[in-house]
C-alpha cells in the first residue's frame, strides 16, 4: 500500500480554498475532496509494515489545536514550478505532532524523512510551463488567510495512483485529546 499520514479539512475551508482556483491554463488544479496536509509521506509499505505503522500512530498523544493557512507558494525543482500550494502556519500545536508523528515512524522502523517540514495545502501541480502565470496568482492571492480551524484528529491515508488524480482512501483517524 502506498501510504501518507496527513491533516483533512473542514468542508468550509475545501469550498473557500476552491473559490480561490482556477483561471491558468497549463495547470492541473487538484480536486477540493483531495485538499490535505501531508504531515508524513510512508510511500509504498508492506501490509505487516502498515499495521506496525497503525500501531505507533495509535500510540501517539497529543493535544487538539488552531490551523491556520497563511499565504500562497509555489514549490519548484531545477527552475520548474512544479505545484502550487496555499502555506500553513507553522504554529507550535501543529510542529508538535510532525515530530511526533516523526519520532513514531522512525520507531516503528521507516528511515527518516530528510526534507524539512513545510506544512501546506497543494492547490494545483504544474509541469513547468506556467511560471509567470502562477507567479501573478500567487501574488493577487496572497492576503488569503483561512478563519483558524480546531484540529482534533489526524488520518493514515491510502493513495492509489492513476491516470487522472490521485484517489486518497481514508484508512485509520487518530484522535487527539487534550
Ligand atoms: P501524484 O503523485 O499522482 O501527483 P499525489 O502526489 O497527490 O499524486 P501521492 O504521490 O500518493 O499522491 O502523495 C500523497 C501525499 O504525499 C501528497 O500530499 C504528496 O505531496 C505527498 N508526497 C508524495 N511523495 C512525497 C515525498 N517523496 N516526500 C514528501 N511528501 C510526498
Ligand atoms: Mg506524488
């Protein structure tokens, strides 16, 4: 299974970050019902792994807190742009459970992840070809800023790849508890 752990969103936030797209040619806006924020890539695990994984997730305490999302960005890779993304405050109560989610992973026997943690919600991918384009987006939006949102679970999802998007499966919520 391919598997990533990550944050969902209410249905008020999906709608309002939807509203925000559209409008570039050249880019593949991603679907409001796959909005999320990938708080831990797993990638492609044995069944026994994912139950390990299930495990240690389980195992984790953490107390519920405020999500805000701040601001547009792009990602790019050897000059291209490659998605565009809408930034998440990098507040304690969401640095909080990245590590130990983390620290959990490692445990339960994945390799660390080397990338340093930028939350944030993907809004489109691109295969380059639209810099400026998104780069004038990025500016005309860049006061958009979500109403803080209560997070008080997170989900192991399941991801099948495809020709079209990607169709994430919800598979495991983890609640927290203050
Ligand atoms: P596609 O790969 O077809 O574009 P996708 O990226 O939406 O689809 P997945 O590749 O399964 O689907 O990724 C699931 C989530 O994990 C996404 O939020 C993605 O950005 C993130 N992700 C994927 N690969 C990595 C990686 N190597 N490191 C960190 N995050 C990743
Ligand atoms: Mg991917």
């Amino acid at each position: 299974m391919r598997l990533f752990v990550a944050l969902d969103l209410p249905q008020e936030v999906k709608i309002r970050l939807s509203a925000m797209c559209g409008g570039i040619p050249g880019v593949r806006w991603v679907k409001p019902e796959n909005y999320h924020l990938t708080l831990r890539f797993i990638g492609e695990v044995p069944g026994y792994m994912a139950e390990e994984l299930d495990i240690a997730l389980a195992s984790i305490r953490a107390k519920p807190f405020e999500l805000s999302l701040s601001g547009l960005g792009t990602f790019e890779k050897s000059g291209r742009v490659q998605s565009l993304h809408v930034a998440a405050e990098r507040t304690p109560g969401l640095a909080h459970l990245q590590a130990k989610i983390e620290t959990a992973m490692q445990r339960a026997g994945l390799p660390p992840e080397r990338k340093k943690f930028a939350p944030h919600v993907t809004l489109a991918r691109s295969d380059g070809s639209s810099l400026n384009k998104l780069a004038g987006f990025v500016q005309a939006h860049n006061l958009f800023r979500s109403e803080p949102v209560m997070v008080e679970h997170f989900v192991l999802f399941s991801s099948r790849l495809g020709k079209e998007q990607a169709v994430y499966t919800p598979e495991v919520e983890y609640a927290l508890a203050a």
